[in-house]
C-alpha cells in the first residue's frame, strides 16, 4: 500500500504528487516505544562529569597523624580519612559510571518511521524535490525556507489573535552538502542533516519536517524489506 504527498520545489511551488509507501510514512505511533529509544539515545549521549576521590586517591597520608596512645585525642590512622576534612569520599560519584543503554535496532528504525508518519498525519512533512545552492549565502538559505514554508504556516489562535509560531524545520538531504549545511547552520530554528545521520531525538525536536525526494526513495529502498 502507499500513500500520495505533494512536491515543492524550492520556490515553494508545487512540481507534483510522490507515493510513498505506508511501512515507513504510514506507521502508528507506540508511545511506550518511542518513550524507550528516547531514554536510551539520551543515555548514550550523556557524558561522566562528576568525580569524587575515595581515600585511596587522596594523596598523602602515608604516616599515622600520631600515636595510637597517650595523647587524649581519638585513634586516627591517616588524614586520608572520610572523617577529616580533605579527605576521600565515601559512596562520591566516579567518571567510571557507565550509562550506556542498548536497544535493538528494529526498535529504533521503527520509533523512527513512527515519528516520520506522526509529521505525515499532521501535514507537518514537505517533500522537496531538490536543493541547489551555488554559493555560501544564509540569506539564500533562509529566501529558500520562507518559501517553502510559507504556504504551510502553522497558526494557532489564541484569544481571537492569529499567532505565527516560530520557525521549527528539520531538513533531510539524501547526501551531505557542504554549501546547503553551511548556508543554514547559523539560522536560528533549523536543522540540517543528511539520511545517514537522521535519529528520533531530531524527528522529535522540529515540528517540520523537510525531506528531499531523493532521501524519501533512498529510505525506502534502504528500508524496502522491512514487515510491519
């Protein structure tokens, strides 16, 4: 079965129709699903930072502060001790933590089909059929996106005032370009990466989604034998 979403080019005009096949543009959404690859994209990415010393790293305290007897003062074995100040940590967080989480890879190709259908059902997906940039120009970038976008606004009424929202994009080349990467990165509100980059937290993070023609045909065709 397919599915039949309109095509710009990057005027904004529309060029035609492209079918896109349900597997991956069509799919429900599992809540609990996408709920687990999130956690664990979002536990891989996370880095060790905090790092306390017990009281084998601490240094010095090799000699007993002093004598076991006779001196009035309680038995004390090495400054190195959680009880005195500078001393080592007792149960301190070390860098030697591991928050890595793995999920299966079926998993997160499907969260990821869910997310991509989720912009399809809510006419949040633009099919592009291609992007020529000739030099590094964000103001072209940017005459690009408005056009694109502007025919598909999202607008939402508060208190009988209409009020644009702000600018959300993400943008899925089928290779990497330098120029367009370039041309885009310094706007405030857009993404840009290529298919072998894309990942849920992404899908999730931009309310559009941009594809170009040639990464919607390359994923389904990377993804043509997969059963739903």
């Amino acid at each position: 079965m397919s599915i039949k979403i309109k095509v710009y080019n990057q005027e904004g005009l529309e060029t035609g129709e492209k079918v896109l096949s349900e597997k991956i543009f069509a799919v429900p959404a599992n809540e609990e699903l996408i709920r687990q690859v999130v956690v664990s994209l979002m536990a891989n990415k996370r880095k060790v930072i905090a790092h306390t010393k017990t009281r084998s790293n601490v240094r010095g305290g090799g000699r007993k502060p002093w004598k076991q007897k006779g001196t009035g003062r309680a038995r004390a074995g090495t400054i190195r001790s959680p009880l005195w100040i500078g001393g080592g940590v007792v149960f301190g967080p070390l860098k030697e933590r591991n928050f890595k989480m793995k999920i299966n890879k079926k998993m997160n190709q499907k969260a990821i089909f869910m997310a991509i259908s989720d912009r399809v059902k809510n006419d949040s997906l633009v099919l592009l059929d291609s992007v020529s940039i000739d030099e590094y120009k964000t103001k072209k970038f940017e005459e690009i996106i408005n056009k694109i976008t502007d025919n598909r606004k999202q607008i939402t009424e508060n208190a009988g005032e209409v009020k644009k929202k702000k600018r959300s994009v993400l943008m899925i080349l089928e290779k990497s370009d330098g120029k367009t990467i370039r041309s885009g990165k310094n706007l405030s509100g857009v993404e840009i990466i290529n298919l072998d980059n894309i990942n849920l937290l992404d899908l999730l993070k931009y309310r559009e989604l941009v594809l170009t023609v040639g990464a919607a045909e390359k994923l389904e065709e990377r993804y043509k034998k997969i059963k739903n």
